[in-house]
C-alpha cells in the first residue's frame, strides 16, 4: 500500500502499527526510569550506609530527571495522532535541512527541514524541532560530518502536516513501506520580531481550521 493514498496518514495500517510500537517504548521507558529510580533508593536506604549517598546522587537524579522527561514525551505521543488523524503523509526527497539556528526562525530550534508551502510550491517554509528531546537520531543524520551510509537514511522523509502550521515528520524503515522516529516539526518563521501571518502564505480559513483540528495552538505544538 502506498503510504501516499489514504487520504489520512492514520488510514495507513504501517502507520497505526508503528505509531502504537512508538507509544509502547515510551510507556515501558516512563516505567522503567521511575523502577529504576525506586530501585536505586530502596537499595541506598535499605542496604547500604549513609556513606554511599553521594556514589549514588548522580544516578538517582538523573534517572528522576529521565522520568520526569518521559512525563512530556508520552502526551506528545497522543498529539502526534491527531496529526496524522488529521493530514496524508507526502513523501520528500532530498528535502534541505541544516542544525544551526535560521535568523528567520523565533523561539528554540533544535534542527530545522524545509519543505514546499502547499499554496505556493516554489516556496520553501522552514520546520523545526522544537524540543531538545527525542532527536538525537535526526540530529546525528543532520550533521555535516554524518557519514554518507547515516544521510542515506533521511534523504527521503515522510512529512503529515502543513508546513504552515504543524507536521509529523518520519524516516522510512528498511522496507520503505513503514514509517519510524516520529517527531513533532513546527512553524516558527518570525517577521520583525513575530511570527508572520499564515495569510502570507495563502493559507485558507480552511487551512487554519484544520490545523487547529490537529492540534495547532498560539505557541509551539
């Protein structure tokens, strides 16, 4: 099946089916830290004396942190359904994409993708990953000093979305019929300081509305 014919990416089986395998690992890895955490805790507090408290205060707080880390990622999950509930998924090749920060660009970015305003196809709208977390596999692939076997895997990536708005961006399994590494990318291109009018880019009451269907809020998705 085409990735490109439902007229939703969420009408994809491949897509459902590694949409709830991405949900699964990020479920496992909520409980796995905070087990870890409590382990760790029960065993200082319980077996050991108070002299090892200082071996393990670097684990335990960066377990807690990874944790409490976990807490933001699981609702993105859930976010990134109503996305591809809500946009088909369009396949770009070569698509531009860089790791330093775009002056034309307000806010955090953490990498950026462009690709075409679907009013006016000639344009190129930016797209940026606006958490630090969860892109170390993109990020990796971005760098200038990637190895060409590493760029190979995202010179074809998967986009449900408007580059106006919000997207989910994905990377072809080996297969090339199933996405992973779903990620949020979001509008942030500034004008003068602010954002720049959706209008500006032909963008539709339509258009607007169904960006707030998948999610598209006054800040950053």
């Amino acid at each position: 099946m085409n990735p490109t014919d439902p007229s939703v990416a969420w009408e994809h089986p491949p897509t459902r089916r590694a949409w709830s395998k991405q949900l699964v690992v990020t479920a496992l890895a909520l409980l796995g830290w905070i087990a870890l955490w409590v382990a760790l805790l029960a065993i200082l507090v319980v077996f050991l004396s108070p002299g090892y408290t200082i071996l393990f205060v670097p684990f335990l707080l960066y377990s807690f942190y990874r944790a409490f880390l976990q807490l933001f990622v699981l609702p993105a999950v859930f976010r990134m359904r109503r996305v591809l509930r809500e946009y088909p998924w369009r396949l770009y090749s070569d698509a531009p994409y860089g790791l330093a920060d775009r002056p034309d660009v307000v806010g955090r970015q953490n990498g950026w993708f462009e690709f075409p305003n679907p009013a006016r196809p000639e344009e190129l709208l930016p797209m940026v990953f606006p958490r630090h977390w969860g892109v170390g596999w993109w990020n990796r692939r971005m760098s200038p000093r990637a190895k060409p076997e590493l760029k190979a895997q995202i010179a074809v990536v998967w986009l449900a979305g408007d580059p106006r708005f919000i997207g989910v961006i994905a990377a072809p399994a080996s297969d090339e019929s199933t996405p992973r590494r779903f990620r949020f990318l979001s509008q942030q291109a500034g004008s003068d300081g602010g954002r720049r009018s959706v209008a500006d880019w032909g963008a539709t009451a339509e258009d607007i509305e169904r960006g707030r269907r998948a999610g598209v809020r006054s800040g950053r998705p």
